[in-house]
C-alpha cells in the first residue's frame, strides 16, 4: 500500500524528522490562504499522486508570490499527470502540497528497504540526492552505500555515523543526520512498511538538514493491525479492479496482456505467468484465490478479469488442497451461466477431488478448454489468443 507525500512527512514528524511547513489543500483558494499561514516569501506546489518523477512531468513548481501560488495550484489541479511510471494514462491530480520553499545547498538520498537476501531491513544511502536512486545504482554504483540492521538491536548510532561519514554528512550536520536515520527506521519498524525513503535531504539555510520529499510503503497483510495506516489508503490511485478485487478477498495485478489468469497460489500464478510467457503470449493479470476458494469467490475473479477489455481468453490453473476442484467447477459453472462470459475458457485442473471437477465441467453444456498439465494449458491459452487475433 502506497501514501503520499504529505501523508509520509506528517508520519516521520511524530518520529523527529524535520520537514517543510506545509499542508494538503483541494482548491486554489485553499492554496492561497495556506501560503499565507505559512508566511515567507516563496513556496512550492506539489502535486499528489502516488508516482515518482513528478517534478520532470510538471507536478512540481515554485511560486513567488501568493497569486503565483493560486494560478499554480489551478493549473496543477485537476489535470492528468503523465510520468515515466504513470504510463501514458496518466493520474488525475485531486490535491497538492503547498510548503515553503528552501533554498538547497546539497542534496543527498537516505533509504531503508528490506534486503530479501539477508532478510534484513537495509539502509541505503546516496551523495546523489534528487534523482532517481535506480538511475544511480545503475551508472554509478559505488555511489551507493548500504548497512544491513539487525532485528534484535535495531539500528545503531555506530551504523548512522558510517553511512553519514560516507556520504559527506559531517561537523554540525552529523547528530542531525543520525536523529533522522534513526526516527525513520523507527517509523518504518513501527507501522509494518516494507520501504521508506527520503529523497532529497538537503542542506538548508543555516547549515540545517531537511527532508524535502518523502515516501513510505506498506505491507498490505499488516493492515489490519495498523488502522491508522489503513486510513490513509487513497483508492483514487489505486486500479478500481485491484480495489474490488481485495473486498472479495482476492489478490489481484492488472498487467498489459490478453491472457486472462484465475490461479490459487501465489506461487502457482508466477509460474502460470511464466508458462505464458514461454509459449509467446502475455498474461493479463495476476489473480491468487486463495486456498479457500468458494463458488462465489471463482465467480467474482471471473468478473473482475473480464473488466478489462484487453482479456481474449482465460486460462483457470487450480491445484487444489485446502480447496476442492469441484468447488472449483461449481463456480466457473456459476460464473458462465450468470455472466454470460463468451471468451474461450481454458481449465487445468488438479488436486483434491479432481475427477468430481472434471465431470462437473464436462457434462455442462459449456465449451471448455480442457488442458491436462500447466504447460498444456500456457500452450493451449496462446493458441487460443493467436486464433482470435488471426481472425479479427
């Protein structure tokens, strides 16, 4: 689960991370009043969406005065902002940032991620500030320097001190950047996120440190356990089938291709998209419906793939265990009969009660693609695909 900016700075305050006077506003009459409370002489508008790369869209810029501000927040409100990981659809923006403006001495890049290799929670740390610490890992590595925390002592002045040394952060502004390493470990430990980064921190006016853009994500599963995170979750930014998807209880990833994916098993849909893949189509969605799969649960995956216009087949993949696969052919039944689904429907069915599911799905009335094994039916669901688009 993503956040945004204003969102993550008003979490790391209560950890005693500096940041820029600000608030969200909705309109540019707000934007005016708020630049005003806040007094100063220049301020900077910000546009709030879950993405990066917003100041090169123009979804960041800087007024000088208070009808600079408005015209600004007027022109930023309400477009659709296109960046390098928006896609060409672009965000609608629905709020902006407005924050006194810093005059910048030096930026730099403080992180934390989990290192899946060590399984650790890892700081990570850049000289190069301000740009994207992807860009910067892939050009200039050694620019990039990392302390893997452990759990039992968290992480350590020792540790601060070495990355902050590494970087260039000395004299004056080293317990600074100690204070600041350590509140946002401790934000990101206390509230299950699974990354958490500042980007820049820049050196301000009077030689102090200051963490101008800030961004956080959390682990989905640790929600319910965080309600004060659950309700910062914009759906306005999030696919309106993953939405829907998650109140039924299912995990579901829109992605850019025509073959529909109805799997049970995270694992299992990886390797279902992967055996797509390898027989030259590409898979639509990922979609895990758990072990528990009911008739009704099928039903409702069947209907959030077929939202999207792009799905030319489905590929079912059920390894049953904790569920049953007549369950299973229950709901694929259900689904047929009330959604009136057209799409040829590719099933591979195996597991616990498997011949009572394949009698189910054989004596309906239904054309079903019957595969015998996970790369039968990848090869099956492309062939499929190709003959449509060879007959369009």
């Amino acid at each position: 689960m993503n956040i945004h900016e204003y969102q993550t700075k008003d979490l790391l305050k209560h950890y005693g991370v500096p940041v820029p006077p600000g608030r969200v506003v909705h309109n540019d009459a707000q934007a005016a009043t708020v630049a005003e409370e806040i007094g100063g002489s220049r301020w900077v508008v910000k546009a709030q969406i879950h993405s990066g790369g917003r100041g090169k869209a123009g979804g960041v810029k800087a007024g000088n005065s208070i009808d600079e501000v408005r015209a600004i927040a007027d022109d930023i409100l309400g477009c659709l902002l296109v960046t390098h990981q928006t896609g060409p659809e672009g965000r609608l923006v629905r709020r902006v940032l407005i924050e006194q403006a810093s005059n910048i001495e030096r930026e730099y890049y403080i992180g934390l991620v989990i290192d899946r290799a060590t399984r650790r929670i890892t700081l990570v740390a850049s000289a190069e500030g301000g740009m994207d610490i992807e860009e910067v890992a892939r050009n200039t590595p050694e620019r990039i320097f990392r302390e893997v925390i452990d759990p039992a002592v968290g992480l350590l002045d020792f540790q601060c001190r070495k990355i902050a040394y590494k970087v260039g952060l000395k004299g004056t502004l080293l317990p600074q950047a100690i204070k600041i390493m350590k509140g946002l470990y401790r934000c990101m430990r206390d509230n299950d996120a699974t990354m958490a980064e500042i980007n820049p921190l820049a050196i301000v006016d009077n030689g102090q440190l200051l963490a101008l853009d800030a961004k956080m994500t959390f682990d989905d599963n640790a929600t319910y356990r965080r309600p004060a995170i659950s309700e910062l979750r914009d759906f306005d930014e999030e696919d309106p089938k993953e939405v829907e998807a998650t109140g039924h209880g299912l995990n579901y990833i829109a992605l850019d291709g025509d073959v529909g994916c109805i799997v049970n098993g995270a694992g299992l849909a990886m390797a279902t998209m992967d055996a797509i893949t390898l027989h030259g189509g590409r898979p639509a969605n990922f979609l895990d419906v758990g072990g528990g799969a009911t008739p009704e649960k099928v039903a409702n995956a069947f209907r959030i793939v077929l939202q999207d216009p792009a799905v030319k087949t489905i590929l079912i993949n059920i390894f049953a265990g904790i569920n049953r696969c007549d369950w299973i052919a229950t709901g694929i039944i259900q689904a047929m009969r009330d959604q009136n689904i057209t799409v040829p429907i590719v099933v591979r069915l195996a597991g616990t009660n498997v011949e009572e599911g394949r009698t189910i799905l054989n004596g309906s009335s239904f054309p079903f693609i019957i595969a015998s094994n996970l790369n039968d039916a990848a090869a099956k669901a492309v062939t499929t695909v190709k003959s449509i688009v060879t007959h369009i």
